[in-house]
C-alpha cells in the first residue's frame, strides 16, 4: 500500500489552493467566457473589477491559464454584468500574482501556496492541495507536526485518529460500532460468497452502514467526529471471526484466552467515556465494545491466538497507516467531500481507489514472496522468478524515501520482539539483502513489514491491505474535515482536450448482416 517504486501511497501533492480567500456568495464555479476587457462590476470592498483580459495580463498567463485557477479553487470569479463574461477581483489577483513570484524565488510564506500552470510537473496536472495533516520530508513524516513514528510508539490507534480530528488526546479511547449500521454492514457482508476476502467485505459495509444512518448528511464538526468513530468500528466488527482450526477452542475456552491475552486496560473506557457492558455469558470474546480495535481486528484476520507482542505490532501499524499526504485513495476521498459526500461516501471513494493493483496489492504480493522465500529455502529463486517476469521485487523501495521506509523501521524494531515473527523476519531480511546485492538504493518499505506481520501469525495475503484500509479510515475522514472547509466542488480539473475538432457529422448508425 504504498507506491511503486514497489509501493502504493502516491507522493505528496500538497499546498495548492492555499492561501486564497473565500469567495463571495454567487461567485462563479467554473469561470464563463471572458469580456474581453475593462472593468466590470465593483466588489464588495469598493474596488473595480477587472476582465479576463486584464487579469490575464497582470498574473502574465493566458486566458486558459486563469480558468485553470479558477477551476481548482487559485482564485474566485463572478458572472459580468448582463451574464456575459467574468469579472475578478484585482486583489485577489495581486495576491496570486505575489504568491506565483514568491513561490519562483522559493519563498512562498507559511500557509500560502504557489500557482502553477495544470502541466506543473511532479503533481500529476491537479496542481496542490493545502493540508495540515501530513508532512513528508527526508526520511521522516509527521502527523501535525508530530513526529508519527513517535506517536504510534506512545499512543495506540483509536487515541491517534481522534487526535488527529479533534486536536484533544484521550487516554484509553475505543471505538464502538453503532447497533443499527453495524447489523446493516454484518447482514451485507455475510451475503457475499464465503470465499471474499476481507477487503470484498469491507467495501460493501460501508454503504451498506450508511443506508442505517439517517444522521450521515450532517457534516457538521461534531456529528461527522461521531460518525467517523462509528463507523471505524463498524469497518472492524462487521468482518466475520477468522475461522478456528478444528481442535481449537471456542465459546468459554476462547473467551478466557482472549481475555489472558488482551493488554491491562483494554476495556477500560469506551469513546464515549463509559465503561463497557460486560459480555454476555458464553459469547466468545470478538470485540464489539470496549477491547480495542486492534485485538478486535485480529480476531477477523487470524484464528491464532493474539498475544501482546503482535498486538503491539498490530496497533502501531493501524496508527502509522493513518495517513501519509495525498495517496491516490485520499485524493479520491477529498474529491468527494469537495463535493460535499457524507463520511461514509468518502470512505466508500477511498476504497475504490485502493482496490487498484497499483496501490492496495501491495502488501500482498511481499505476503506470497515471504512465503514463496520460505518454500525455496531463500530469497535467490524467488527473486530471479519476480525479475525474470518483468516485475519489481515486492516490498522493496520508495519514492518519498531515500532510505528506509520510516513506517517498515518502526515496526521491523517490533517484530523484532516478537517470537512468532522469527522466521519471517528473516526472509524478509534475505530478500531485500538479495535484491540490494545489485540495487543498494532499494530499502523495505511498510508493505514488507505488514507481509512479516501476515506471514506470521497465519493471516491471509490480503490482511495487510485490510489493516492498511482501517488504518488509513482515521485519515481519510480528517482529509475530509479538512475540504468541508474548504469551497464546496473546488477540486475540478480542466481537460486538455485532444478530440476531433468541433464540426464533425453525426454518426451513422451500422447494420449487423443477418
């Protein structure tokens, strides 16, 4: 789940449409044809405004240019007076043109951002995106200016998401799934053939969630905090118990084993400050209350028993996962919160995009080359097999990162601590040992970690993008807070169109022969 090279999450794109202020009621969307001059009507502070014309010419760009500003939310306009035409305000376009100079000189001010042409290399021709969510730089991220690989060492998942939303750290923070949508997301996922795996199941809960919730239109501050930690838990808890091998024990026997090995404190304060309901007699501990996420998460994804230290490893992953600048799936996520969708729309856009092979795969493929490493007795054959098929090494490099995936660090130093990730440790370590005997600059990125976490505890290859997809659920919601902030369907690229010229007959219509 981070990006190729051999990774899935897409570089950051940050910054864009930064600094510009609001825009004033009935200020046009998308812009219109331009007069072809003047002045125009007065705004609101007094001062004229200016044409298309003139405004082009004070930022020095072409006409097109300035409706790509307008599009992506750089700068505001109004309908000309008789409805022909666009008016801008000259200081708003002052403001972008001081910002455009300041950013070619590489000193655009804090919490301002630089206007550039749609082809602006390195952001894909969408420009930046202004956020104060994640920042990557060298061979470090931060959530908030918070170190993140700090965060997950101190503060489990549920803490880190609900502080990264509200700002306010809570200690011992659970999640619990709301009784309606998560009977809805159960009922849906259970419909689906019984070989779908995690992450079918997870894609149709969420809609299914929200068809429960009368309440998922307010976005409001609050209720969307509400919904997000609801609906966090419901992603959790409407994924089926893993499977028990036969012999293994259930009922009673499987409620006390939880409960040996569940961490003191697991089920001391629900999110919303009470102590959860003890579980009723006889029902086996799968966590639908106050255990936290990650013990409730490792019940769907493994019969083995969970014990602290992959918990622990577990935990932290969820947390390091919650965000990393705009992937491909969060950019998705804020396209539909730009167009004002409800959280569980959001959600339900970010895990379209991960279902591509080029973001979510990821961690499953590293998941089948540990275990293909452990048949052949090393990483040698395994290699020459993923090289000679003209793919990369899985698990191996990252474009944001010059060294080591600051994520894989992290959790690699807790696997470490883990006697049951012994082995596949170790065919992680001889993997990338192998691939850097002739590509040094290759490191391990979260995907090989996430398949050492897999591999094992007996998880199915498609477990890490299921943690990947929970984990990164905190920051997808608070990618969402961020754009109902912002002008509402300001994240409209322009196209370059490249068809036939405008003139061309209608089509004709064809006869099959019989």
């Amino acid at each position: 789940m981070t990006e190729q090279v051999g990774t899935a999450d897409d570089g950051p794109h940050h910054d864009a449409a930064a600094g510009v202020r609001r825009r004033a009621a009935g200020a046009g969307r998308d812009g219109g044809t331009a007069p072809e001059g003047g002045t125009g009507s007065t705004g609101s502070t007094g001062s004229s405004r200016i044409g298309t014309r003139e405004a082009a010419r004070r930022l020095g760009v072409k006409p097109a240019t300035l409706y790509a500003y307008v599009s992506r939310g750089l700068l505001g306009s109004s309908r000309a007076p008789g409805g022909r035409g666009s008016t801008f305000d000259p200081d708003e376009v002052a403001a972008l043109a001081r910002r455009g100079r300041a950013g070619a000189a590489g000193t655009a001010a804090p919490g301002q951002s630089v206007p550039e042409p749609p082809s602006t290399a390195g952001s894909g021709g969408l420009g930046r995106v202004r956020t104060g969510i994640t920042l990557i730089e060298q061979d470090r991220y931060s959530f908030r200016g918070v170190d993140a690989v700090q965060l997950a060492a101190v503060h489990g998942y549920e803490e880190a998401a609900l502080w990264l939303w509200t700002g306010v750290l809570l200690p011992h923070t659970r999640f619990t799934a709301p009784p309606g949508p998560l009977a809805a997301a159960r009922a849906a996922a259970a419909a689906l053939p019984p070989a779908s795996g995690p992450m079918d199941r997870l894609r149709v809960a969420v809609p299914a969630a929200a068809s429960a919730d009368p309440l998922r239109f307010d976005l409001s501050a609050d209720a969307v905090r509400a919904t997000a930690r609801g609906l966090v838990a419901v992603l959790v808890d409407a994924l089926p118990p893993a499977a028990h091998p036969v012999g293994a024990p259930s009922g009673g026997a499987a409620r006390e084993d939880s409960a040996r090995t569940s961490p003191p404190g697991a089920a001391d304060i629900t999110d919303e400050g009470k102590a959860p309901a003890a579980p009723a007699a006889g029902a086996a501990s799968t966590g639908t209350g106050g255990d936290r996420l990650a013990l409730r998460l490792w019940t769907r994804l493994t019969p083995a028993p969970a014990d602290e230290a992959g918990l622990r490893v577990l935990d932290a992953a969820l947390t390091l996962l919650i965000d990393h600048d705009l992937a491909a799936s969060t950019l998705a996520a804020r396209v539909a919160a730009s167009a004002r969708a409800h959280p569980y729309a959001v959600v339900s856009a970010g895990l379209g995009a991960l279902d591509g092979p080029l973001h979510g795969q990821a961690s499953a493929l590293a998941h089948r080359a540990l275990t293909a490493v452990a048949e052949h007795g090393g990483a040698g054959p395994v290699v020459a097999e993923v090289l000679r098929s003209g793919q990369r090494v899985p698990g191996l490099g990252h474009r944001l990162y010059r060294g080591e995936d600051p994520r894989a660090t992290a959790l690699f130093a807790l696997l470490e601590r883990d006697s049951a990730a012994a082995g596949a440790l170790a065919a992680a370590r001889d993997l990338a040992a192998t691939a850097a005997a002739r590509h040094p600059d290759l490191h391990a990125n979260v995907d090989l970690a996430l398949a050492v976490l897999s591999v094992a505890h007996g998880m199915p290859a498609d477990a890490g993008e299921a943690v990947f997809a929970v984990g990164r659920t905190a920051g997808w919601i608070a990618h969402a807070m961020e754009e109902y902030g912002e002008r509402p369907l300001r994240m409209r690229p322009v196209g370059a169109y490249d068809g036939p010229p405008p003139g061309q007959p209608l089509p004709r219509p064809e006869f099959t022969p019989r």
